[in-house]
C-alpha cells in the first residue's frame, strides 16, 4: 500500500459525510445541508465542525472508537494489498463469511455458495452494484483503518463497493475508488480493526457515556453559519414581531 498524501480529519469527515448523506436519517436536512455536504469547502473551520455533528449524528459512536492519534493518507492499493483487505463482522457479513472475513473469501463465498432469505437479497444487491462498476465511472471515497501500510487493514466504510468491485476485478478495486486510510500504532483497541472482549467492553461503556450526543448537536453550531443555513431557525423575537405586526394591519 502507498501512501500518497497525508489528509486531514475534516477531508475525511466530508468525504464520510457524503457517503452518508443518502440514507433516510438526513432526509430532513437534506435541502438545507446538501450544498454544504456535497461542495465542501474544508478551509471553513465553522462548517467543518458542521459536517463532524452532521455525522455524529449516525455515525459518532463509530468515529470515537479510533485511537486520538490517527493519521489520515490518501493511498494507492496495490495487487498484493487485495489479501490483507478485510470486511468488519457484522450483519450479513458474518453469514457469508464463514468464519474469514478476508474481502478475497468474502467474494469466493459469494461466488460459490449457495444463500437464502435475506442473505441473498443482500448479496443480490453487491452483484446488481458490481455490474455497474463494470460500466460506470465512480470517484467515490473508502476508509480503511489500520496499523500502518504493511499489515492489515479493515473497511471503515465501503464494504459494499469494495466487495462488488472485486467481484468484477481486481483492477477495478485498484483503481476505480479514491481510498483514504486511518493509520495508529494503536488500532489494535478499536474494536472496529480488532474484536475483542476489552475492545467491546469499552465501545459499550463509551455508547452509554455518549447516549446523548452533545456533538451531533447540529442547532447549537448553526448561528455561527446564519443566514446561509440558520434559516429554518429565525430568531423567536423577530418571529413574533412579525406575527404581530400582521395582527395590527389585519
């Protein structure tokens, strides 16, 4: 693995976010946060730290399990990095899997079992996206977290596309996504790179510490960025002047 480039937090947040950004959670904020999410401007401190409470709010638990000292690189995947690749365990995975969770065995296992239920609906929809790969451009963003660029690394966010890319080819994987990965001498105590009872343990003890976010508190950080997106949140008073005003002329 090369790294290319080192990547600050707020780039990997935005790029984080823009993956997110689909899902149901943030239908409601998607007209007033979309331009703000899909043009980011990572020199503007003040909505950078809007971007961070946007992802928290799904996704903070998950970000507060890599180590203080992670560095983020922009990096080239090369053809003998495709063994050390591996899928988290959880959800479908774990069914397909059985028992390695390395992306090439998650694509035999694909390729060569037999599922059903849900698992096959899910694997129905990786092979539906590794068609598209084959066809379609995608300059779409995957994290992957690890120790350094030598040893293992574990998909933070794109197993999806990871595993449908290498469904289609090797060359695809290689070359088709920009790839970022967070690096720590101490990855090992995330449980995201490397589960464990203690890992686990502590993940368990931090979601019960952070059951409210006051981080994904996406209002509070707002007036900083007024009027451009405080819009939907006018000032009381002068929402009551004008309801008043309307009153005396009525």
């Amino acid at each position: 693995m090369k790294k290319l480039r080192h990547v600050s937090e707020a780039e990997v947040i935005s790029e984080f976010l823009k993956n997110e950004f689909y899902r149901e959670e943030f239908h409601p904020d998607r007209e007033q946060f979309e331009s703000l999410v899909m043009n980011a401007d990572i020199t503007n401190q003040d909505e950078n730290a809007l971007r961070r409470a946007l992802l928290f709010r799904r996704r903070g638990h998950m970000w507060r399990e890599l180590p203080a000292d992670t560095a983020w690189w922009q990096v080239q995947v090369e053809a003998d990095d495709l063994e050390r690749i591996r899928v988290f365990p959880r959800a479908h995975w774990r069914k397909i899997s059985n028992g390695s969770f390395q992306l090439g065995h998650i694509v035999q296992r694909i390729r060569e079992g037999e599922f059903r239920g849900e698992t096959q609906e899910y694997i129905n929809r990786i092979q539906s996206l590794s068609y598209r790969l084959r066809l379609e451009y995608d300059n779409s963003t995957v994290l992957l977290i690890g120790i350094d660029e030598r040893q293992p690394v574990t998909i933070l966010e794109g197993n999806h596309r990871l595993t449908a890319a290498l469904l289609a080819s090797p060359a695809i994987l290689q070359t088709r996504f920009r790839v970022l990965c967070g690096m720590s001498p101490r990855m090992t105590e995330s449980c995201w790179y490397q589960t464990n009872l203690a890992n686990l343990w502590r993940y368990a003890k931090n979601r019960i510490r952070n059951f409210r976010d006051d981080e994904a508190d996406v209002e509070k950080l707002l007036p900083r960025l007024a009027p451009a997106y405080g819009a939907r949140y006018p000032d009381p008073v002068v929402e009551n002047d004008a309801v008043e005003t309307r009153g005396k002329i009525a």
